[in-house]
C-alpha cells in the first residue's frame, strides 16, 4: 500500500463520515453516499463503487466505518449480490450492466440470488440440464434450481444454463441474469432446522431474458461461474472482518455470562480465538493478492477452514450454556427469511449459529469439493478422472 492511496482513501472516509454521520444517517442513504465515494469497493473502477486502488485497502475501510460506528449489515442482507454478484459484474459484465446493477445492490434497493444448484447435478455444477434457448433478442429458460438462498427475497438472480448440448459439459453454458419477479418463475421455499425458509426451490416455466441481460460470451458460462463461486467462497469464510466479531465474538459474550471458569474451557476459547484470528490474518493477505472481483484459490481455503471450525466455535458456546442451549430464544416458528435492521437480533442468538453452522460445510461447495479443488490448484496433484469431460453433453448418462 503507497501513502499516496492511502491518505485517499482515508480523506474520502473521512469526508462520508462527516457528511453522513452514521448515527443520524439512514442505512440506504449512508451505503448509498458511501458506494458514490467509492468505498463500496475501493479496487473497482471510479464511478462503480470503487477508487480503483489495492484490494488490500478493502480491510481499512471495513476498519474505519466500522469503529465510526456505520450500518454495515447490507452485506449480510445481499450477501449473494455484494459478495459474489458484485464480482462477477466487475470482472465480465458491460459498462451498461455495472452502471444498472452495482449501486442497487450495495444499497440492498435489489436483493440477489445465484441459481446454481440443481436436483440432477449435485456437486457437478457443469452437469447441470436448466434450457436456455435462443428467441430473436431474448432467451427462453426451462429447468429447475434448488437451495437458492434468498430468491424468495431476491430481484435478481444469477443464472447458468445450457445453450448448446452438443458440447462438452464446461463449454455449453452461458451466464444471465434473470428477473425473480418475472413471468415463469415460481419460488418454492425450503425450510431448515433453523425453522426459517433461507433456501428455496426455483422452477422456470417459459421464462424470458433479453439478450442485454447475458453475462459475457455465449458458451462462457462456466468461465463466469468460476469467477461467482471464488468470489461465494471468500464471502463464506475469507472475507475480512473486523476482530473479534462473529460467531468468535458471540463466544467470548456467552464466556462473560455463563463460563464456569473451568481451566479446561478457558484453554478452549483462547484456542478458538487464535484460530480465528488467524484465519483473519490469513484473509487480509490473501486480499493483497486478489484481482479486481477475481480472488484466487485462497478463498477455497478459507472456506474450508471455516466450515470446521465455525462448527467448533457455535458448539463451544451452546455448550457453555448448559441446558438454556438447547432452546431457541426467539421462538420456533416456520417462516421465510426477512432481512432488516432487526436481522442481528433477530437471528444471530448463540443457538441460531450452532443451527445454522451446519450448513457451513454444504453451501458454496462441499468440504469435499474444496479439498479436491486445493489438491489440483494449489498443491498441483492429478485431478481425479473425468471420463465425461470431452464427451458432448447430450450423450452422458444421467438418472
């Protein structure tokens, strides 16, 4: 990091600050003052979120607003759009598509999702059977996505479809963005052991996309989808956050009321903590290194990492709890996600993380799928056969 970048930014967090004190600003108005400064995203082009400095400066923004005191939980409310649209708009989408697209969802005006996931395909993305065919200036889908987080609430969605089945798997895919609330699209939700609908089946009957809403190339789907799941990925578990702030942060709380000053747990915590905190650090350098909305393999480590030991830290705290962990404090009931400026106290209480934690190892890719992509990537071993590889899509055997 120069001076030079770095007495900017600070200067531009100073003047958002001043002109929009957090305490007196509204959430939307202050995000809305803040991607305009361009500290959305500082390594993103002027004009689209960002000052077009070092990723690393990501870290002293965060730092800054959030010692300012500043509303900061749009990018759990938008974490689909923030954490991976976002990136996937900056590295492949249109002038015309970052200028639509960028400020709504940094202001959660319009909540994203990403369409993903399929019943057929499990962890083989590139499997996938959801149509994409092409009408003059449109595109028709017909398929069905499942665990969708958040397309109940969401505008828009990320999709990836096939456009051509003679081609291998990898080759036939083409990147959209559709609108949720269109005609031929019903969400269907999915509830979990939280008791809240967060995922959801989507079904698409006939849906139009215009041709405008294509994301790069046609064939380059699996190209950008790589970009959207690197990016899922460091928002899941190396995404740079403050110290001592999460499910951590819920831990050392839960001590101060019920730790039983036993030796044993006292050693415990310390030990999560400074796993934590290193996984922390671990985040922050790999940002050094990233590429404007393209993060390298590291998020897949982080991901992995913090699937286990978010896991380990939510069944720490509930267990300090004694039997008050086993009930839920807001009450079960089953009902759709709702994202606001109560969501803190809403749903992140010491139980809620130990119920949600056991998604961690699921969502955003497997534990299995991370280690195999760390195996070929970063460690260069040989990838495990793929006999259908080059084989074009409409020949491989499915069930």
């Amino acid at each position: 990091m120069t001076d030079t970048a770095t007495q900017m930014v600070n200067e531009a967090i100073d003047r958002l600050l001043a002109d929009n004190p957090p305490d007196s600003t509204e959430p939307k108005d202050f995000w809305g003052a803040q991607f305009d400064a361009g500290l959305a995203w500082v390594d993103y082009e002027e004009g689209f979120g960002g000052l077009g400095v070092s990723p690393a400066y990501r870290e002293l923004v965060s730092r800054r607003l959030n010692e300012a005191g500043a509303p900061m939980w749009n990018r759990i409310a938008n974490i689909i759009g923030i954490g991976m649209g976002a990136g996937v708009l900056a590295a492949h989408g249109t002038e015309e598509q970052k200028e639509r697209w960028l400020r709504p969802m940094f202001t959660v005006d319009e909540v994203w999702c990403q369409l993903f996931s399929e019943p057929g395909a499990g962890s083989d993305v590139a499997g996938l059977a959801t149509r994409a065919v092409k009408d003059g200036d449109e595109w028709i889908i017909n398929g069905q996505k499942v665990w969708t987080t958040l397309a109940h609430l969401s505008s828009w969605g990320m999709l990836v479809a096939r456009t051509d089945p003679d081609q291998p798997k990898h080759k036939g895919l083409t990147y959209f963005i559709v609108d949720m609330k269109g005609d031929g699209v019903d969400v269907r939700p999915l509830y979990q052991i939280t008791g809240e609908a967060e995922f959801n089946e989507v079904f698409f009957d006939d849906a139009v996309v215009p041709d405008s809403q294509r994301i790069d190339d046609v064939g380059a789907g699996w190209r950008v989808a790589m970009t959207t799941l690197m990016n899922e990925r460091v928002a899941i578990g190396g995404n740079t956050v403050p110290r001592n702030s999460g499910t951590i942060g819920v831990a050392m709380e839960t001590w101060k009321e019920h730790g039983s000053g036993d030796v044993g747990d006292r050693r415990e915590l310390a030990r999560l903590w400074a796993e934590v905190e290193a996984m922390r650090l671990t985040a922050l350098r790999a940002t050094e290194n990233m590429q404007a909305g393209v993060p390298g393999p590291e998020g897949s480590t982080g991901k992995l990492a913090w699937a286990d030991l978010n896991k380990e830290v939510t069944s720490f705290t509930v267990g300090m709890m004694g039997l008050e962990g086993a009930t839920i404090p807001e009450g079960y009931t089953l009902e759709p996600t709702v994202y606001d400026t109560r969501m803190t106290e809403r749903i992140l209480s010491p139980q809620r993380h130990f119920l949600r934690a056991r998604a961690n190892s699921i969502e955003g890719g497997t534990s299995e799928i991370m280690r195999n992509i760390l195996g070929e990537r970063v460690l260069g071993l040989p990838g495990e056969p793929r006999v259908d590889k080059d084989v074009p899509w409409k020949e491989v055997p499915r069930g």
